[in-house]
C-alpha cells in the first residue's frame, strides 16, 4: 500500500488537517481519515509523548467520502461500509498507535487534532508555522484528551483516589488557599494519621502515575496551559484536569507527612520536577499572561527531543508583548535559535534576567556559544534567585561574539564551603551548617544586621517569612531557623526537638536548604560578603550587580583576544545585594521591604507603620519625572485600585510625556552622577 502524501495547507483558506479516527476495538488496526478543515471546526487536541521518533507503527489511511462542506453529518456515522477503503498507510510512533486505539471508540468515529499526523513532520517550513498556530489549535479545542499511557496495576486507584480527593475541596486561585467541603475525605485525612497509613497502596499509586513521562515533557506544558477544557486518561480511566490539579495541590501540602509515615514512599518533592510547573500554570489567575520570567522557571525541569522547542513550545504562553521574540523555524541551528532570541530579548525588551539562566558548560556539552548565551536545553537547574532587576534596564553592547555588559563588581570570592553530600543524613546536613556559620565569624555583617542573621538569610535565599507573599507558600521565620542552627544553653534543643515533632519545623528547615544548595556551594569574599553560587565557581571569580540582571552574577576573568573579558558562572544569592543596596544604598532605617504579587509578578513593596508603596524610599526620582500606575489599559497617579490591590508601576517624564517600566535613577549615567563606579565588562 502506498505511503500518505501530504496536500499543503492553504494559507487564503484559513485551514488546519484534522484526523477522523474511525472505531473499532482496542486490538484492531488504527484506521483514520486525514482531512482539511477550517480552524474553527469542532475537534479534540491530543497531548501525548511522542517517545522514541521511529515510526515503527503505521495507521491506515481512508480517503474521505463526502466533501468538506458536509463534515458534521459524517462526524457520528457508525457504519464502518460507510467510509472508503484503505488507499495509503502513514507511520506513527509506538506511543501514538497505542493511545489511537484506547481512544477509539467501539462505535463511533472521533474527530481529533493529532500533532505528528495533522503536521507534515517532513516539512520544515510546515512545521514552523504550524508551531506558531499551536496555540490557538490546543485553545479552541473542543476538550484536550491528556493520554498518560496504558493503564498498570494500580492506576485506576490513582485516578480514584485523586477523584475523592479533589471532590471535597475548593482551591481559591486569588487566596492560594485550600478550602474543605465539610466532613470531605480530604478534611479527614488531613488530621488522622491512621486513615493515611489505611490508605497505603493509594498514595503509592499516585506517585507511580505522577512519574510517568507526560508529566516530564515541555511541549504538555502549552497544551494544558491553553485548553478550555481537559480530560486526563491513564488507560480508559478518566478524570477532569482541574480536579486533578486541585488534589495534587492538596497532596502537595501533606507530602512530608506521607513521605515520614512511609519510609519507603519516597515521593519526589513536586518542586523538583515537572509537576510543580503544571500546578502554578493550571491553578494561575491569568494562565496566559504568564511572563517570560515565569514561564522559563516553571518548564525549567521539562524536556524536549528537539532543543529548540524548549522555547517554541511556550510561545503561544508568553505575553503577548515578549512572544515576539520567539519564531519558531527548525531551519535554524540550536545555537542560532538561543542566540538570536538572547539577543534581541536584551536588546528589545531591556531586561537581562536571562543572564542568569547563564552557566558554565561542561566538557559533554555540544553546544557552541559564548557564556552569555543560556542552553535553554538544561534540565537540572538549580531554583532560581529573587532579588532586584524588574525596575531597571540592561545596558549591552554587542562586538561580534561579545557582549559588554554595564555593571558594577561588588566582590572577590576567596573560599568556598560544599556541595552536600547526597547521603547526608537530615542531622548531619545541620551539624554542616552550623559548621559554615562558626567559620564566617560574629558581629555585624558589611550590609548591616548580624553575621549569624545573614547567614541564615543567605542558606533560604531570602525565602523566608514577611519577604515572600502571603500565600505563596508556607516559609520559616527567621526565629525558627535561629532555634535549629543556635539551641543555645543546655536545654533549649530539647525544646526545639519537642517544637519540631509538633509543627515538623526541622524537617522543613532541611528541606529548603537542600533544594536551595542543589548544584551550589556557599562562598566567602574578601570585602566580607557572602551567598550562595554554582559549584562551579572557584576562588579569585568575582561577583557583579549588572542592573537590569535580577540576581548578581558570579564572573570568571580570561583574556580573550589579548584582552580581560569573562566567562558567565552562574547566578548568585548575595545578603545584602539582592535588591539594589549596590546601586540605591540600604533601605532606610525604619522601613522593610517584602514582596507582593502584583499582575502575576513579584513585586516590591515597602512599607513604614501604616505605609505601603511600591515607591522606593532610598532615593527620590529626578525632577523630571514620576510615579505612574497602569489601570484599564491607562496610567493614573493612584497605585491601588478600587479593591487596594497594588498596579503595576511606571515612570513618567514630565516633560517628553514619556511611560517606562523603567527607574530612571538607575541607568549608567545616573548612577555614574552618584559616584558609582559602574564599568564595562566584556562576556564572551
């Protein structure tokens, strides 16, 4: 039989190829129908791994019998004599024949958007422009089907179990709080431990089904994200997305109970893994007007066959003011797509927080690129740094391969303490920490506040409570770490031991520094300063605040064509740097900062008894401008609205009328006025 062959996609027509799979059971050949259909037709989306590339199974192909303009009464015909014959054959994947045949219906046929059939994969023009229409396809999808694969042993308990738990809870998007039905499963659960240990094989089938490679794969991550409506299948064994989604979130919440009552559990904290993206996007106020920021971070354990689609597979995510920067076109050279786009977002868009994706590469690595360009492609990142940057923009001059960045060099590493062993136990990990804080001395750190206090500031990178936003997660206070890392006299760590049985507080305190020490050591400087960076970083590096770049940069000297440039490290956490102290001076006495989430973004708010503004209070703006607060599409003077949620802020020009995103005190030239010594460093 012959080999399908693609007709191409009429631009003037508006059109899309869409699959009609005829029904038959489970063990018969997939036989389908491929046809050109407007893109406002009726269909479903399929989200599945593609899993290996071979086409070592083939569908087989009918041509359709009745003219495109009478589609809607051939969609439920039932009787397999009433389509055509078998005229060609199409190869598919092993993973796609299998989830073609469970999805079929017995009776009748199903009109399905399938990406490696509906998308001539031998066409590289085809392919980047369709890429460019996914997400429209996955958002006017009638239901996007999510096929986990075949059912196992225990994922119809999985599924079950997560249906009884999401029936009896509410989750509040705008309170990123849980609320319980009365008596629900859940509710009961929360507080009898025996009813958990009863329950066993339960949480040991959820755990195998969250492993499964869907859940993995960056390309889900968009299709998800768009659908109005999703359904998730392990075998035939269904159930909603949001109900799912809401039960994970709960399961979240009790995860170090379930992993400390069963010892051989071992459920992966959902913060390392793919997981944990889907669960922000999903339960998101505003799923598609995620920033880039957010999207890179959420996908940052999420993998792709193709490199490339680390960045074109979120695209139709991305605000719509940054998903200009990413075109798709598999034509280009991995290098090339991460350049091109690295450049033009610094150069368009001002922000530099890309640089600090930016890691050193090691041997094994292909890719050929100077430092500043991050390899979207890596997985086993470290959590990204909060810190300053929103406000300012990144100054950059571009020199063939090199890139000159304005900053300002804050230190001089002189000694590094790590990386933890994996098998440290939770004690000993304690019993290294308190080692690190004894070897960084006492009394008062350069920045100000005390050495023991910065410490602790630097292992939690800052995420502890009354910084981070209210709701965002549960975070220890500065108090509690104090207890474990200095018990103090003679019977202090009885009570804190007592303290910790109660409210799980050392578990949690271990927890955060592992996730937050994963692929990084602790370092010291000469000037006294000290953080968290890559641990690859090595004694004589130096720390640099470039503004515009929302964490400082550890930097290795070379000379590169005879003269000094540096290699990108990796980002840092610095006490003391994080949020423009090098660039604006302490925040002033009296006053604390804290972060709140302003539009989806992490914003600075400062306050002072009963102020609250985001206006920053270590310097006043230049004459000539002023704050401004984006409302309705418009700016206004006032920063809150109706409902005292803070706006978005901006800078007005008095005289030119011009709106930026961006502070005007901290450019180059006004921070040179200010006595800043800010200089050129060469990237390469």
């Amino acid at each position: 039989m012959n080999q399908y062959q693609y007709s191409p996609l009429r631009k003037d027509r508006d059109e899309l190829r869409l699959v009609r799979l005829l029904p038959g059971p489970i063990s018969a050949e997939v036989e389908i129908e491929i046809f050109h259909a407007p893109r406002s037709s009726k269909y479903e989306a399929l989200s599945y791994v593609w899993g290996p590339p071979e086409r070592t199974d083939v569908a087989l192909v009918r041509k359709p019998v009745k003219a495109l303009s009478k589609l809607v009464r051939y969609v439920n015909r039932s009787k397999r004599h009433e389509h055509s014959e078998p005229s060609a054959t199409i190869g598919i994947t092993d993973n796609l024949a299998v989830a073609l045949r469970h999805l079929r219906d017995p009776i009748k046929s199903r009109i399905l958007w399938v990406d490696a059939i509906c998308i001539n994969q031998d066409d590289l023009a085809e392919r980047s422009a369709e890429v460019l229409e996914m997400g429209s396809i996955y958002s006017r999808a009638e239901q996007v089907v999510v096929w986990l694969g075949p059912s196992s042993k225990d994922s119809r308990l999985a599924v079950e179990t997560l249906k009884k738990l999401g029936d009896g809870i509410r989750y509040h998007v705008d309170e990123h709080t849980i609320f319980y039905k009365t008596g629900s499963w859940a509710m009961r659960l929360e507080s009898d431990c025996e009813a958990l240990k009863f329950n066993q094989p339960s949480w040991f089938a959820i755990r195998d089904l969250l492993r499964r490679e869907w859940f993995s794969r960056v390309w889900v991550f968009q299709e998800i994200g768009l659908a109005t409506k999703a359904t998730l299948f392990a075998g035939q064994d269904g159930i909603d997305w949001f109900l799912f989604m809401t039960a994970i979130q709960w399961l979240w919440s009790i995860l170090e109970r379930l992993n400390e009552v069963f010892h051989d559990l071992k459920f992966e904290d959902l913060s390392a893994s793919g997981v944990d993206g889907l669960i922000n996007m999903s339960l998101s106020k505003y799923p598609r007007e995620i920033g880039l920021r957010n999207l890179l971070i959420f996908t940052s354990r999420l993998d792709s066959s193709d490199p490339r689609d680390r960045l074109y597979a979120i695209r139709a995510l991305v605000a719509p003011q940054e998903r200009k920067f990413i075109t798709p076109d598999y034509s280009k050279s991995v290098e090339e797509a991460f350049r091109n786009f690295t450049l033009r977002f610094f150069q368009e868009a001002g922000d530099g927080f890309l640089l600090t994706h930016c890691s050193l590469r090691d041997a094994s690595s292909k890719l050929q690129m100077p430092s500043w360009v991050p390899d979207f492609s890596a997985t086993d990142l470290p959590n990204m740094f909060y810190g300053f940057g929103r406000d300012s923009r990144i100054s950059t001059v571009l020199n063939n391969e090199s890139l000159t960045v304005q900053g300002v060099k804050l230190a001089t590493i002189t000694s590094l303490l790590g990386p933890f062993e994996t098998s440290y136990a939770n004690f000993e990990i304690i019993q290294v920490l308190r080692s690190w804080q004894v070897s960084c001395g006492s009394g008062m750190y350069p920045s100000g506040g005390l050495i023991s206090d910065a410490f602790i500031d630097a292992i939690f990178c800052g995420q502890l409570a009354g910084l981070m936003p209210t709701g965002w997660r549960s975070c220890l206070s500065l108090e509690e770490c104090r207890r474990i890392l200095n018990p103090g006299e003679a019977g202090v760590e009885v009570e804190v031991e007592v303290e910790d049985i109660k409210n799980n507080i050392k578990t949690r305190f271990v927890r955060e520094v592992r996730a937050n020490l994963h692929g990084r050591v602790f370092f010291k400087t000469w000037e006294g300063f000290f953080g968290i960076c890559p641990e690859s970083a090595k004694d004589g590096d130096v720390v640099v605040v470039f503004p515009g770049v929302n964490a400082p940069l550890v930097l290795r000297p070379v000379t590169h064509q005879g003269h000094l440039s540096y290699r990108i490290v990796g980002a840092s956490y610095v006490r003391g740097a994080m949020h423009a102290e090098v660039l604006l001076g302490s925040i002033p006495i009296g006053w604390t900062l804290s972060y709140k989430v302003v539009n989806g973004n992490f914003r600075q708010v400062f306050a002072l008894g009963n102020i609250l503004t985001q206006k920053d209070p270590r310097l006043p703006l230049p004459p000539e401008w002023r704050y401004k607060y984006l409302f309705g599409g418009s700016f206004q003077d006032a920063e809150l609205d109706s409902s005292m949620n803070f706006l978005p802020q901006a800078f007005e020009n008095v005289e030119t009328k011009e709106l930026s995103g961006y502070d005007p005190r901290l450019t180059p030239d006004a921070l040179r006025e200010r006595g800043i010594d800010v200089q050129g460093f060469v990237l390469v």
